[in-house]
C-alpha cells in the first residue's frame, strides 16, 4: 500500500512539472563587449553578474524560474526612491524576453538597455528584488511595453541562485518553441538621483539613459558613499569607447557560434545604431531575423570651410534646422557630427561640430 501511495505521489509530482526550457552561458563573460568593468563597492562582485544558467520549467498554473551566476548573489540596502526607506536589494537585474511570433510584438525592449532584439518579442520577465519599483516605473514611462512585462514579487536567493515562480500569463503558450534573450544590467540608484525626471521623450529615446538601469561611462565611478537619495555617489560601470549609443549591458545568452563581445560591438554614435542582440531558439527555430532599416544616406556634393553642400530628396523638409546628423566615411566611418542650417541652390547645408580634418572622399551624411 505504502508503495502504490508512493508511486502515485511521484506521478502527481511528473504531471505537474511539463515542458522545460535551459539556457546556458559560459563564465567569465560579465564584462559586456569585453572592456566593462565592476565599481569598487559591496554588491559588485565578480562574477556577480556573471549568468551562468537561466532554467524555466512549467509548474501547475505557471513556470519556475532559476537564475544561476558564477558567484554567489550579494544583498545590499539601497534607497531607489527618495520617498521610500532603504531596503534590501541585488544589483543584477535580469531581463528575460520570449518571441513566440516574429510577425507581430515589440520591436524595443524596456528602456534604458541601450541594445535593440533582432525579432520582436511578445512575452517579458524582469527578475529584480526591486520588482514592484521597477513595474511602476515602466508601467510609468513605457506602458506598452510593460504590459507585457511581468515583474515578479515571490524573488528567493539561494547562493548563487534566484528564483521566482510566474503565472502562466508570463510565457509564451509553447516554451519550448519560442526565442529567448536573456540580458543582464546593474540596477540604476532610482528616481531621484541626480535630478533625472523620466518623460516620454527622454525615457524612451533610443540612446537613453533610464533612473534604473546603470549607466555605462568611460571609467568605473567612484563610490564614495552607499547610495542613499543624496546624489552624491558617481557609481557606475567603466570601460565603453566611444560611449555615446554604448550598450548598458554587462552579460547576455547568445546563440551557439555567436560571440556576446563581436554582438555588444557593433554599435555606432556616427549611423546612431545601437547593437542587436539575437535570440535563442533551443528547438532551433526556424525564426527569420527581419531585415533592418537602411539609414537614408545623403551624398556630400560640395565642402567650403565648415559648411558642407548635400544632396537630399524632395523629402528634405524633414530636417530642420538645429536637426543633428553625422558625417560618414566608406566603411562606416564616423568623421564628425553635424547640424543643419537649412537649405540653399535645393542642396542641404550643414555645418561641422568640431572637426578641421578633411572630408574624407566619398563621404555621406546620416541623420
């Protein structure tokens, strides 16, 4: 009796585990494009935002999720909001999207992230310990978007393992069909802080920065003090070249054959391009990549000084003058920015920012 009363209880248990998906990401690689570096403080630990497997298995009425890194999960009291107390927190936040339909879904993914995904995604889980401050906040500044972001609040830390359970809503109908793109960024120190006040314009903007997503600069920041709503702590990551359009992105899950450090590079301030990241689809697809934009490129026809001649399209209108664009060189070379002054003889003219060296042959403007 005792055995049937066993093996019926086993059974019970397969039933209400059913499809599993796992993704896995080598160690060592929580450095972005490979040139990022950690601040100097508690909650930055090596390795700390270093993924090392994300496992996501259907339960009864919703999914287990587990995020495991390759150091253990360190807690810190951080303030995020100057109206709120203190409380406890971990500095990675993991974004996990699912593309079950390339047709339709979302082109951006949360702000801030300063990367753009290859396919559009449909379903989203941020897994934070500062998740309902985070839902607020996109629910906030990119509504569209969040509605199809869960943010779960049942977060337990095991060492180096955080796991959540979501409802069924959370995930694709097939797990085990869809793509996955698993990022991790730092935390940002909140609303507040240095006087950022999130509108549409500014939290939405391709190159961005957002209150909750740490900032990237050329060197790591100093902490000088816990942050604390003062403003007074310079905590940020180090290491971006050129840094305007730089991801904010320290680790990601890339596809078999594909390098996270080439993906994170290839960014542009002059084509103002951000990065794409790829998808993972462990049945192996088939998804197809849909293809990006062309950025319309204007010919320079005439330099005198400064000031260059260009020639547009009946469509000039559209760049008015104080408009920013940037001079390019074959090979996708930026030589300088540039801003328009208006039109003269049905040629666009624009004037230098800041460079005296000459225009390389063949040269274009992008805007």
């Amino acid at each position: 009796m005792r055995l049937l009363v066993l093996c019926a209880a086993l059974l019970l248990a397969a039933l209400a585990h059913g499809a599993e998906v796992v993704l896995e990401d080598p160690a060592g690689d929580d450095n972005g494009p490979g040139t990022y570096a950690y601040p100097a403080v508690e909650g930055f630990r090596p390795g700390s935002f270093d993924i090392r497997t994300v496992r996501i298995r259907e339960r009864g009425d919703g999914a287990d999720i587990e995020v495991t890194f390759q150091s253990a999960v360190e807690l810190v009291p951080a303030r995020l909001r100057q109206d709120m107390p203190p409380r406890t927190v971990f500095m990675p936040v993991v974004d996990i999207y699912a593309s079950s339909d390339p047709a339709a879904g979302h082109r951006e993914l949360l702000p801030g992230r300063r990367v753009e995904p290859a396919v559009p995604w449909d379903k989203a889980v941020v897994v934070s310990l500062a998740g309902d401050v985070l839902e607020a906040h996109y629910r906030a500044v990119a509504a569209d978007l969040a509605r199809d972001v869960c943010f779960p609040k049942n977060v337990v830390v095991l060492g180096k393992t955080v796991r959540v359970h979501c409802p069924r809503r959370c995930l694709p109908a097939d797990i085990t069909r869809a793509g996955w793109l698993v990022l991790v960024t730092g935390l940002g120190p909140g609303a507040g802080l240095k006087g950022m006040v999130m509108d549409s314009v500014r939290g939405r903007g391709r190159d961005a920065q957002d209150p909750f997503v740490r900032e990237v600069a050329p060197t790591v920041g100093s902490c000088n003090v816990w942050e604390d709503g003062s403003g007074v702590s310079a905590c940020t990551f180090g290491g971006c070249a050129p840094c305007d359009f730089a991801p904010f992105v320290l680790d990601v899950i890339v596809p078999e054959g594909q390098s996270q450090r080439d993906l994170l590079r290839a960014y542009s301030p002059g084509l103002r391009r951000l990065a794409t990241l790829p998808f993972v689809f462990p049945s192996g697809g088939p998804v197809a990549e849909p293809p990006r934009p062309l950025e319309a490129r204007w010919p320079v026809v005439a330099v005198r000084g400064r000031e260059l001649s260009v020639r547009v399209d009946e469509n000039a209108g559209r760049y008015k003058p104080g408009a920013l664009g940037a001079i390019i060189c074959p090979g996708d070379r930026p030589l300088d920015s540039v801003v328009v002054k208006g039109m003269a003889a049905g040629f666009l003219v624009v004037e230098r920012v800041s460079d005296d060296s000459p225009v390389c042959e063949g040269a274009f403007v992008v805007f």
